[in-house]
C-alpha cells in the first residue's frame, strides 16, 4: 500500500469542496433543534461520511464519531450520540437537502457530466417506485399501511395491518454515471401515480422544461390521465411500456403487426449481441381518457446465453418481446430509438437506484419518524452523488479500471482511520 491511497478520502473532500462547495453545501444541513450542543453542520457532515464508508446505522456512525480525524473534519471534538443524530436529522428540512440535491445535479449537468448519457441526442429520465422499508409493529404518521394475511403456528390465519414507506424516484441513467434528480413520497391513500406527478411537477417548476427531453416509465403509469398530464400539461413526450393484461390497444398492436419487421437492428457487444426486430404502429387510440393518437412500437429481442448444465455449457436461444407505447413528439426518433429509450430503464449496470439498493442500504431506515426518513434519504442521495461523481467523473483510478466503486469507498474508509490528516472543512 502507497502512501497515496491513504489520501483518497481528501481527494473526495477536496473535490467535493472545490467543485460543490461543499462548506456552503452543509447549510442544508441546518435543522430546528433549539439551542443544539452538537453543530447542525456536525451531525449533517457525519451522517453524509456515514453514507460514503457505509456505516449501516446511527449506533454504528456513534463509533465513528469517537475518531480524532472524524472529528477534525466535522468541526466538532466530541462523539455524536446515535440519539442526537437521529433527533436532529427528524428536525432537518428535506426541501433544504432536496436543493442542496438539485444544486449538484444543475452542476454536474453544466460540467457537461451528462452528455454521455444521451441517447441519440436526447437525456431520458426514468421514473421507478421503491418500498423502502416496512414494518409490522413500528409505524410514525407518515406510513403507508396495508392488510396482509398471515398464519399463526397452528397454521390458523389472520389479518394484520403492515406499515410501510414508498417514495417514486427520477433518475438519470448513463453508460457512466447516473444519478437521483428527484424523490417523492407516496402518501396514504395514493397511487403511484399521484406521487410521479407531484413530482415531475416539482421539476418541471424547479428543474425547468429543458433539463431533460422525455420520461420513460413503465406499465403501471400507461394511462391516459398520467400521459395526458405529463404529454399535454408538462409539455415532455413519454415512452411507456404496455402490458398486455391493461389494455386492448395491446391486442390491436398485436394484430396490426403481422409479418416481417418493419426494420432489424443490432444492438450489443458479442457475446451479448441481440437482434432486435422492430415493428411500428403510427397512431392507435390508447384509451377514452388519453385520446391523442399515441404510436406503437413492437420489439422482438433475440439473442444466445450460455448456460451451464453439470459439467457441460450449453447455449440457448432467448427471445423476449415488448411493446411501447410513444406518447407526445418523438416523431422524429424511429422505432429502434424508441427502443434504446425504452431500454434505459432495465440496464442494471448503469442504474442509480440498483446500485443504492445494493450497495448503499437504501431499503433501510436508520431513524423511523416521518421528517428524519426523508432527510437521511436526501442525505443518501446527495452522498450517492457526489461520491459517484468523484469516482467516475473525477477520479482516475475508477476510470482506468483499477478499482471498482466499493472498493474505492473502502479506501475512503481506510485512509479516514489511517489518519491521513485531512483538512478541516472550511466555512
Ligand atoms: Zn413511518
């Protein structure tokens, strides 16, 4: 080990001070607690290291505190209690760190840190819901709750209300990076729907209509009252998938697209390489709440894996099918576009909101209370962010393959306990 790699958490610090600053950032840390021992910017900064070396919870980043270099860095020279990091994070305000949020993506998006994740010259915004975690005993005012059926230990069944916590997320995929721009709860009462609204509303407002050029969702929000806001109202096309079990415009598609693909693509690197077959449908009726004409455009996908079977591989031949429904002007993005559009979405390797769910416990509450589960998720994101930012945009060492992006969280974490003398943060 080189003397350098104990300087990788500076390098972050560094970064992250010169081009987010930083110290003006860790004002959204400010929370309501009334005459606070331990600095709102302590706590804030603790909680956002926290997320970068993966500390799973409060009790956790309790120890961390009790480091000498931790300390320096958050400006406070004591440990944090797990209780007071979870008080003050119930009293921060979501919509400061939700600004603090927007601030890095309008940066990274100036910093032309985006242009790579254009498809054909367009930037898609993916919209996907998660249940973030649930409960059968612990509940605050803010849960969702739910009937679930259950069989005691003599096998006898009985109903139990469930608690549970569900937010829609908008997030930007790219072959490097790709971020959270946004999150919204759902609340009681609600369907996704709803909530995906609330938020692309927020960011048609705060965001602007020329951020990004279309939303792609999946099947759950193909219908007309959702596409006729998004298309009609917020102005931003939509590719969205259909189902066959929603409508019968599925039927008809099916129906309308016998025969030979209208046109055959490539897609992939061998050994992955798909055929993709394409046919298109100009305008169907998609329902009597939406009654723009939409397009639809039908995707076969063949390709080969190789399967392992005792000792012997084996390749098979796969084939899957979708079909997309293409609301509002894309007219001038044909069909196999609409199909790399549509595919954003299932492309694990480049997926934010799969790799927080793997590798940054985002189906996990440390504090359960209606503003704190909000805030440590902004806290989340916003650590997500610029640490991804760092290593893919910034960082060499991601970029020539040398380290993978959990290992360089690791060497953050070891060069905090090597003592590398990191700077204060200015501010
Ligand atoms: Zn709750």
């Amino acid at each position: 080990m080189t003397d350098t790699q104990f300087k990788d958490l500076d390098r972050f610090v560094s970064y992250a001070e010169k081009q987010f600053d930083l110290p003006l950032l860790a004002g959204c840390f400010a929370d309501g607690r009334a005459d606070p021992k331990v600095p709102s910017r302590a706590v804030g900064l603790s909680l956002l290291l926290g997320e970068v070396i993966q500390s799973p919870g409060l009790s956790q980043l309790e120890e961390e505190t009790k480091l000498p270099q931790w300390q320096r860095w958050v400006g406070y020279h004591d440990r944090i209690s797990h209780d007071t990091l979870g008080y003050a994070a119930n009293r921060m305000s979501p919509e400061q760190l939700r600004r603090a949020g927007r601030f890095i993506s309008r940066k990274l998006k100036r910093g032309k840190a985006f242009e790579a994740s254009k498809m054909h010259g367009l930037l898609a915004v993916s919209l996907d819901a998660n249940e973030q975690f649930c409960s059968d005993h612990r509940s605050c005012a803010d849960c969702l709750t739910r009937e679930v059926t259950c069989k005691d230990a003599q096998g006898n069944e009985f109903k139990k209300t469930q608690y549970y916590h569900k937010q829609v997320y908008a997030q930007l995929s790219g072959p490097r990076l790709s971020v959270i721009l946004e999150v919204e709860p759902m609340r009681p009462g609600e369907e996704e729907c709803g909530a995906a609204l609330r938020l692309l509303r927020r960011m048609r407002q705060t965001y602007g209509p020329r951020f990004f050029d279309l939303v792609v969702v999946d099947s759950w929000y193909t219908n007309g009252p959702f596409l006729q806001a998004v298309v009609e109202e917020l102005g931003w096309p939509v590719v969205a998938v259909l189902k066959q079990e929603r409508y019968e415009i599925y039927q008809e598609a099916l129906a309308l697209t016998p025969g030979e693909p209208t046109h055959v693509v490539e897609r992939g690197e061998e050994p992955n390489r798909r055929r993709v077959e394409i046919w298109e449908v100009p305008a169907l009726r998609l329902s009597d709440t939406y009654t723009d004409p939409v397009r639809v455009v039908r995707v076969r996908e063949r390709w080969t894996e190789q399967t392992q079977q005792g000792k012997k591989w084996k390749t098979v031949e796969r084939e899957q099918t979708w079909i997309w429904v293409v609301a509002g002007e894309l007219d001038a993005y044909n069909g196999a576009a609409i199909r790399d559009f549509g595919h954003l979405r299932w492309k694990i390797e480049n997926n934010a909101f799969g790799e927080l769910t793997q590798h940054w416990h985002l189906t996990h509450c440390a504090h359960h209370k209606p503003v704190a589960v909000l805030a440590l998720l902004w806290i989340k994101i916003i650590a997500f962010t610029l640490f991804h930012a760092f290593a893919i945009v910034h960082g060499k060492l991601f970029r020539l393959g040398k380290v993978t992006l959990q290992e360089l969280r690791k060497r953050v974490y070891r060069s905090l306990l090597c003592g590398w003398p990191i700077r204060c943060l200015s501010g």
